[in-house]
C-alpha cells in the first residue's frame, strides 16, 4: 500500500532497523508493533517525499487494514492451504495468459509444489506469488475501468446508428451485448471491444457520409458537398486513427520499449496524427512495419534464451539461488512460447549468467544487479523520474560491469522525491474529479448532447477514483478523462446560464418539453437514407435517452420564435408537395415520405403549438428547418440543406402558394 511513495526496499530496512531497535525481527512483529514502526519511523520517513497530511493519510489507510487483517486472521503459515489458496486466484486469471504476472505465477506454482514435495521451505514462493496476485487484481480493475468507459460511448454511438438497420448495425448490437454481459462479470472482451469499436467508426462514418449530398442541383447538376458534414467525417477517422494508435501503443509497448528507434517513429506517426496528416491506411501500415519488427526480435530473443538456458541449467538443481532460477527460467520459455516478448527476463537471465561466473563474488553482484533491474523497473511507472535517472542508472551499470563498488541510495532517494510528487499529483486528481463529478449532479437534469457525454465522464471518473495505486497507464487515462469532463463542464455551465435565460422567456415546462423531444444533430438519418427498422437481436440492450443537440444549438434554432405569424388564409386543396416536405396535424404525418427524424419533428411541433407558436425556423449541424401552421391548425413542415435552397425548393410552399 506504500509502494507508490517509498520503496519496497527502503521500507523492508526501516522494518528491520525497527524491529531490531524493539530487540526482535520483522517475523517477529505484532500488529501493535507494527503500529507504533508506522506512526514513528515510517511516517517520519514518507514526510521526507511528500506533505506531512498526504503521509498521515496513507498511514492511517495502512493502519486501517492492519487492524482488519489481524481480526480477521492470524499470520499465515505456509502449508497446503497457502499454495491452494495461490492456484485458486492463478485459475481466476487463466484467461489472461498472455499476461507476463499470469505465466511467471503459473510457473511459480508448479516450482512451489515441486519444492514443497520434497520438503523445502516455499515461504518466499508463497509470498512473491501472492505479490504477483496483487499486481493481477489492480490491472484486472484498472482494465475494466477502460472497458466500462469504452462500453458506455458504444452505446452512445449505437443510438445513433441503430435506425440503419443494416447486419453491421445487428452485429453492433450483439458484440455491446457481450461485453455487457462480461463487464458485469468482472471480464475482459479485448478482442470483442476492438472489433466493436471498428464496427462503430464504420457505422457511424457510412451514416456521416450518407449526408454530404443532401439536395439535388438544379438542372441535374451533381449535388453540392456540404462542407460541415465533410468535416465531421474527417473528425471521426482522426478520433478512430488516435484510438488505433493508442491501442498499437499498448500492444507494442514491450517492443517500443525494446528498440528506441521504433518508439522515435511511432512518436512521429502520433504527431502526424496530432496533426490530422494521418490517413486510416497509413495507421494498418504502421501496424504492419511493428508486427514485422516483433517478429524479427521475437527470433532473436528465443536464439538468445537457448543458449543461455544451455549455460545457466546446471545451476538450478541446487543452491540458494536454484529456486529463483528454475521460475525465471521457467515463466521466460512459457513468455516466448506465447509470442511475447521476455526483454527484462533476458536481461535479468543475462545478469545472473554473468554474475555466477565470476564465482565467489558472483552472489553480491547478483544482489546488487537485481536491486539495479529494480530501480529501473520502479522508474518506467514514475516518468517524470527517468531523465535524471538515466545517467545514474548507467554509470551504476558501468561500475558494476567493472567490478566495483556500487552505492544506490541516491537513485533510490531521487526516485522516491519522485514518487512523492506523484502521489500528491494523483491526490490533485483525486480532488479535481470530486469537484467534477459534484458540479455535474447541479446540471445532471438538462437534457443535451453536452451533458450526456459528461454523464459518461463522470461515471467513468468515479471509477478510476476509486483505483488504488495506478500503473502509468492508468494515470494516463484518469487524467485525460479529467481534463476533457472539464472542458464538458464548461460547456455544461454556459448551457445552464442559457437555459435559465430561456426558462424566464417561456417557463420551465415548456423548456423541458423542448429539450427532451429536440434531437436534431448529426445522429440523425438524412433524407434519400434507406432507413428499415431495425430487427431485434439477441442480445437486447437497454435503450438510452435520445441525445439532444446542445441548448446553445437550441438557443440559435430558436432565432424564428418571435417572428409574425402568417396571415390566416382559407383551407384550400393541397398542391403537390417538394421535396423533403411534409404536412403535419395532430402529431402525426399526413402527407409526405416518410423520414427517421419526423418522430422528433412532431413532438417539438406539438410543443411549439402549445406555447402558442405559429412559425419555426431551425438549422442544426447537417441542415435547415422550418414549419409553418395554417389556418386549419396543420403544420407544413420542410427540410433543406441550408436557407437559400430552403427558399428555391420550398419557399413558396411554407407560404402558402
């Protein structure tokens, strides 16, 4: 629980200096000695690297489990039950056996039982696999935080291309159901939740697309592009290629770690992106070249691990260090076997080949090169700790490479200042995301596209909150879930300043009735959309609400409220409708061709001839609206891309002629 603010080195010598100043072991400690070593020692060590509160705090956490553990249970022995009790959570985890904790804990197990079988103490495999255990459970957690965060925006996207009806849409809806369905079982779909996201950028681009060409030139004319749907589409492949790039990120995280000159060029590529000069196809052939790259160091790394499996074997069958080695040995051959990458295994195998040779001295250099694997290990989760750390790190290995004395504590004490700062930063986090999550439940209550998305944020928000100590990635995440609920907030607000103006032009209810039937963005089917209904599926998802256009969006649309009504006129024998026209009466179409967006259209008309309205002029983000009421009490109801071909196609038609 401390590891995040000092390391487990440090604090395994502050145990033992402490527990010698008391005239006993660490073993040997009771829970009220360990108490008094936290309020003394540790707490007086962790204020070295963080704020006095922020080091009480976590004190006070670790006491507060300390005194669970022990009403809970005594001192674990090691004995059948411990090493059953460590199958029972590899089992849990077998379906993530590409995970390098699952194949080194597995290979741990069958070590332990081997050992135990012949009656050797396996106290310290007992222990590293209940580490090992730990580490499973917060990247389980911390994975089902993201999958929870992808599911809620598939969903969101899903409303809006559901009305397709298409087998994609029905394959959508299947893949949602199943990781909701895994999601509530505490299970990762990686594979599922990537074909699913594929699926939603290709949906909802076919769906942007279909209104790029939305009105028919005069004269037979190609139509004209419209510009704003254009744009929303080059918005969704640079969204889709981000997400794709950081998803190459994650899987070849141990190969861009491995060869500095791929982590240059996939720094690029992300740039390029950055700057929307990056295309789909130029994303798979980047995916293309890393594949390729793995391949080739996957090849290299098993030649490497033969031979020095061929060196190191005669030292495994006996000796302190044997045990240690047998699971190293073991997890790096199941590693490779796998198609992963072994690059820390390797190097660690690589340390120890070394150090055995030199002989008698072999077993220091083996402590101090391990303790050296570790510092560098601890500093990939504390970036910010890296640049300074690197000269050290490599003048310790130089020294150790020589055969000379190598001291430590400096790196260890500047990566502690390190972690310190990380700790508070996470504290900041912690406190901004309760601000957001606070502010939000105050505009919770207004409909809109905006608050909806920041609805998603903030659950997913109050997820990560509750994540223990993160891994860098999931640092990553939490803080660019942050920052973008508050950019979401800011918009909440001002739409919250714009509803209570509108609220005091034309009171509550009928705001509220405008905004839960106003749904009038770019989800929304385009006319000339073949738009069947869609067939139920499999698995049934729950429906959310219809997402509404922002109350700025509203506000602007609302630009024809005060304007004159019409002239009464007698009821006359209709003419032939224009295009994308319609008569409305009573809140259901009577003349005109079906369309996907009239069921809106028809509840805001009828919001709108309750507040007494007689003329509504509308433009969204794709297109422009308006609707007249007759003397008979009917709506004519038009639709264009924008108000000139609004006027030329059926001007004269909402007039009346």
């Amino acid at each position: 629980m401390l590891g995040d603010l000092v390391s487990p080195r440090a604090l395994e010598r502050i145990l033992q200096d402490a527990a010698e100043a008391r005239g006993t072991t660490p073993a040997e400690l009771d829970g009220p000695a360990l108490e008094d070593i936290l309020k003394r020692e540790v707490f007086k060590r962790l204020q070295l690297t963080v704020p006095a509160p922020l080091a009480k705090k976590r004190v006070s956490e670790v006491l507060d489990e300390l005194m669970k553990a022990t009403q809970e249970r005594s001192v674990p022995s090691v004995s059948a039950a411990s090493l059953g009790a460590l199958e029972d959570g590899a089992r849990r985890f077998s379906l993530y056996f590409d995970w390098p904790e699952t194949q080194r804990l597995r290979s741990l197990l069958g070590i332990a039982r081997q050992e135990e079988g012949q009656g050797r103490d396996v106290s310290a495999l007992v222990q590293e696999g209940q580490d090992l255990i730990v580490q499973l459970e917060r990247r389980l957690q911390e994975s089902l935080v993201e999958q929870a965060q992808d599911l809620a925006e598939m969903r969101a996207a899903f409303t809006r291309v559901q009305g397709m009806g298409s087998r994609e849409v029905r394959r959508l809806e299947t893949l949602i159901g199943q990781i909701d369905e895994a999601q509530t079982q505490g299970t990762l779909l990686p594979g599922e939740v990537e074909r699913a996201r594929t699926l939603t950028f290709s949906l909802r681009k076919l769906l942007e697309s279909s209104v790029v060409q939305t009105v028919s030139a005069p004269g037979g004319a190609p139509p004209p592009l419209d510009p704003e749907a254009q744009a929303r589409v080059l918005a969704l492949e640079q969204e889709h290629n981000a997400q794709q790039l950081l998803t190459l990120e994650r899987d070849f995280a141990a190969l861009l770690s491995a060869r500095p000159e791929l982590q240059a060029r996939h720094a690029e590529v992300r740039a390029a992106q950055q700057a929307g000069g990056l295309d789909t196809e130029a994303v798979e052939r980047w995916r293309g070249e890393l594949k390729l790259g793995r391949d080739a160091l996957l090849a290299e790394q098993r030649g490497e691990f033969a031979g020095l499996e061929q060196q190191l074997t005669p030292f495994t069958t006996s000796g302190e260090l044997a045990t240690g080695l047998r699971v190293l040995l073991d997890a790096t051959r199941q590693t490779l076997e796998l198609g992963n990458l072994a690059t820390d295994s390797l190097r660690e195998l690589r340390a120890t080949q070394e150090a055995l040779g030199e002989g008698g001295e072999g077993g220091t250099r083996l402590a101090l090169q391990q303790e050296l694997l570790d510092l560098e290990r601890s500093a990939r989760n504390v970036p910010a700790a890296q640049a300074e750390l690197e000269p050290l790190l490599a003048q310790a290995q130089a020294q150790l490479s020589a055969g000379q004395e190598v001291d430590l504590s400096a790196p260890w004490a500047l990566l502690e200042r390190h972690m310190g700062a990380a700790a508070q930063e996470r504290e900041n986090l912690d406190l901004r995301a309760d601000t957001v999550i606070r502010e939000y439940d105050a505009v919770r209550h207004l409909a809109g596209e905006t608050t909806q998305r920041l609805g998603r944020l903030a659950d997913s928000l109050r997820a990560q909150r509750r994540l223990g100590s993160m891994s860098i990635q999931a640092r990553t995440r939490y803080a660019q879930s942050l920052q973008d609920a508050e950019i979401l907030l800011a918009e909440a607000h001002a739409e919250y300043r714009a509803a209570q103006e509108v609220t005091a032009s034309f009171g509550q209810d009928a705001l509220s009735g405008l905004l839960d039937v106003f749904d009038l963005g770019g989800g929304s089917e385009p006319a000339g959309l073949d738009v069947p209904s869609a067939p139920a599926a499999a698995a049934p998802l729950p429906t959310p609400a219809p997402a509404a256009t922002s109350i700025n969006d509203l506000l602007s649309g609302l630009s024809g409220f005060g304007a004159p009504a019409s002239a009464p006129q007698a009821q006359e024998s209709q003419p032939p409708l224009p295009a994308h026209s319609w008569l409305i009466q009573g809140g259901r179409m009577t003349a005109g061709q079906p369309d996907a967006a009239l069921g809106t259209m028809t509840a805001l008309l009828e919001q709108a001839q309750t507040l007494g309205l007689q003329r509504l002029d509308m433009a969204d983000a794709a297109q422009v609206w308006s609707a007249r009421r007759t003397a008979g009490g009917d709506w004519r109801l038009a639709r264009a891309a924008d108000w000139d071909a609004l006027d030329t196609q059926s001007g004269a038609w909402l007039d009346g002629a």
